[in-house]
C-alpha cells in the first residue's frame, strides 16, 4: 500500500503540520523519526487549540496509529507532560500511540550541558538552539558510552548503575565548566526515570517490528519530518544545524523502514524563507520587507518564541534540499502572507564576491556566507487570496509566481496552501 514522506525543504518551520494533517485521511499510521521536543505545531480543531511538540499530530483524529521511532530523542518529563494535556482535551492514547524501546532519552545533565555551549561566555559560538537537550543527547547516542536508550528504563538495576557513571562523568565536567553548577545526584535523577518509566511502559516496544507488522497488514504509512532538510546533520548549513538527519534521509535509519516502501515523496516549502536561530541565509531581508513577512506570516517560534528571521525564496538552497530528500512533488505553503507586495525577488543563483555565478548550494558555511543572491523579480499581486479555493482562482501573477518556483526547483508544485484553515488548500491542475 502506499506510504508517504513529508518533509521541509528549508530551514524548519514549513507548516508541515497542515499537509501531514490534510493527509491523515488517507493514511493508517504516521511516524516521526527524528529530532525531539525542538519541533512544535499548534493545531486547531472543532474550535480547540492542541499544542503538539513530540507527539505527531495524527493522533488527534481517532483511528489513526501515532510512531516515536528509535531515530527520535525522547525527553520523558516534557513527553509525559504533552500527553497529559492532551488526554486531558479527550486524545486517547490506549493502543495506538507507540514509542521505541530504542529512542534515546534526554537526560537532566544534556540540559546542563546546553545551557554551557548556549550560554556560557567561556564558549564562543552560540548556535541558537531551541535548548531542548537535543545536540548533547545525540552527542552521547553517537557517543556510546554516555547513551541511555528508552528500553534501559526498564531493566532498573543495570540502568541505576550506568547512571552512576554517567552522572559522575557529567558531573565532574559541568562543574570544571559552569560557574554556578549544582551536582546531579545520580540516585535521585534514576528514581525519576524509573518512575516516568513506569507510565510509559503501555506504549514503549518495538516499533520497528510493530511497523513492518502494519506494512504486511497493508497498512498506509506516513513519515514526517521534522525540521527542515537544511537543518540536516549531514546535509544542511553545518554547524548551524540540528543534530539529526531532518531530510528524508533520516527515514530508514530513525525508523528501520526501508524507503523503498514509500513512493510519494513531498517536500514542503513556504513562499518565502525563514529561518530560527544561527547560522547564514543568504536571502535574509533584515528590513521593512522582512518585519512585513514576519508580522503577516506570524514568523514566531512555536517552541521558543522566537521572531523567525525572514527573507526572499531561495531557489538555489530548495533546488539542493529537494534533492536531498528526493521531492517528487512540491506543497507551497503561506501563498498568502505575500499578497499585497508590489514585485518579490527570488534567488535564482549565487554570486560571490569576483562576480562567479554559483548554482550550488555550497557545502561549507565559510563560501555560504560569501554568496550573494542573484534575483529576479516577479510581479506581485494585491488581491488576498485566502478565499480562493481553486488554482484557477488564484490572481495570474501568483500562479506565475508558483510557477516560476517550480521551473526553479525543476519539481512540480501539486498543493498551493492560501490560509491555515483546512480548506484553504488548492490542488495545482
Ligand atoms: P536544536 O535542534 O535545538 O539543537 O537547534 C539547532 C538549530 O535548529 C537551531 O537553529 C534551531 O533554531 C533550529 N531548529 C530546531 N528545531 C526547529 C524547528 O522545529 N523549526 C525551525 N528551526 C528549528
């Protein structure tokens, strides 16, 4: 049966949460496989408002099975806290929400240890995390030694005397490192987990079993991604990234689904760019025109709060990231917020200082800051659009517009989203 990837194209933040949403419908299970509580969605429903941060949104419609894979990084205070919310607004999680026995657990000290790389002044290079924890917990997972995996919580004796070494490691260099650190009692952080161990323990398994279970059932999966492909470990503007695989390529290792079982491939990108915390952006417009966006597009954390830095679409970035994550078609989101522009730019290339076109997106951060857009200028359309609900409705110059990416990125633009409602998406004819 047919499976499906969502994934963002560029840094973050794409309105994934609408498309994966729209897309319930058609689908048996969706599945996160990477990241953690650094990913945020506020969806609205029936007139009530669910904020959703680890937990895949797909389980606020009944019927719908809902995956933590191993590829995930679970921090089970903030885990335990968003399903308590949720059950309390009438979302049942009894046999049908899953987290894998192998997802790594964020600790206490990766909190600490966060807090010395994005704040301390005896470090240099703050990257703008959402200080979830997130980099240090995968820094142990890669790390090995220091790696706690959800199903060590549930053989206590062997997990309390791992603890015992970790917190005495952790300890020792946070207290070398941060000038107001107050020691972690290994004992107190186990009997903690031990006891958010034990309400977790109905929906903690196998999921990769589980899953290859569904598909032979013929069961439709839904992989999203979180984050956006730029962000990527591997793949996106290094150091100024998350610290696991945000593209599609995170897929099969954070969830042991092999791709080939997926044949619908959509990359989500916003009309404009944004992006939260550190790091270079070429099209940034730190101006009237980028507060503009900001303030129509409401370009504000939804995990930190933070105003999104915003600018120009970015073909040669989108070009790269769909690539990357294998987009066979595109979802343009927040059409709308750029109604009432008199023309819109879009970088078709690069330039560096010499006047050297670059088509690439360049690999180190060093010759990415160096590159200047090149950009040509569209006409821009007045009419606000989050009324039409066909492609044909749409004003001729946003259809250029939408057109003009596509041609960009050389994939198809199948969904066009106008508005946050539900109906305020159009299919591209
Ligand atoms: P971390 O994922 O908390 O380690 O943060 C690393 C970088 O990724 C920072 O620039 C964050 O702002 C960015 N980031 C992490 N999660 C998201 C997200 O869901 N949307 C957009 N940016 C994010």
């Amino acid at each position: 049966m047919p499976s499906t990837c969502v994934v963002g194209l560029q840094w973050g933040d794409e309105a994934k949460g609408k498309i994966v949403d729209l897309l319930c419908d058609r689908h048996d299970v969706v599945v996160r496989y990477q990241g953690g509580a650094n990913a945020g969605h506020t969806v609205v429903a029936d007139g009530t408002t669910y904020k959703l941060s680890l937990i895949p949104t797909g389980i606020l419609r009944p019927g719908i099975s809902c995956v933590i894979g191993n590829g995930v990084v679970v921090h089970p205070p903030a885990l335990l806290k968003e399903m308590e919310t949720l059950a309390g607004q009438g979302v049942d999680f009894k046999g049908r929400f899953f987290i894998s026995d192998r997802a790594h657990v964020i600790l206490p000290h990766h909190l600490a240890e966060e807090r010395l790389t994005e704040e301390s002044s005896s470090v240099a290079d703050h990257l703008g995390t959402t200080r979830r924890g997130i980099g240090p917990c995968y820094r142990d997972k890669v790390g090995r030694v220091h790696g706690v995996r959800v199903g060590d919580l549930f053989h206590p004796e062997q997990f309390r005397a791992h603890l015992d070494r970790i917190v005495a490691y952790k300890n020792r260099l946070l207290a070398a490192m941060l000038d107001d650190f107050t020691p972690f009692d290994a004992k107190t952080v186990a009997d903690e987990y031990l006891g958010f161990a034990d309400r977790l323990r109905p929906f903690v398994r196998d999921t990769t079993a589980w899953l290859h279970g569904a598909i032979g059932e013929g069961k439709r999966l839904l992989f999203e991604g979180a984050q956006g492909s730029l962000l990527d470990i591997d793949h996106g503007s290094f150091p100024y990234v998350t610290s696991s695989n945000s593209s599609a390529a995170g897929i099969a290792a954070g969830s042991g689904v092999p791709t080939r079982h997926i044949d619908r491939w959509i990359g989500i990108i916003k009309a404009y760019t944004t992006r939260v915390g550190g790091g270079p952006f070429p099209t940034e417009q730190d101006n009237a025109i980028g507060e503009r966006i900001r303030r129509v597009g409401r370009e504000y954390g939804t995990v930190t709060g933070r105003p999104r830095r915003c600018g120009w679409f970015d073909s040669v970035a989108v070009r790269y990231s769909a690539r990357i994550s294998g987009a066979t078609e595109i979802a343009v989101m927040l059409l709308d917020v750029l109604s009432g522009l008199e023309s819109l730019q879009v970088a078709v290339a690069y330039e560096d200082e010499q006047g050297n076109r670059i088509e690439d997106f360049p690999g180190h951060l060093a010759d990415l800051e160096r590159c200047r857009p090149v950009y040509e200028t569209l006409p821009g359309w007045n009419e606000d659009v989050t009324s039409c609900r066909s492609w044909s409705e749409l004003p001729e110059a946003a259809r250029n517009y939408v057109r003009f990416l596509s041609k960009q990125v050389g994939v198809p633009v199948k969904i066009v989203s106008v508005g946050p409602d539900r109906t305020a998406t159009l299919m591209v004819d």
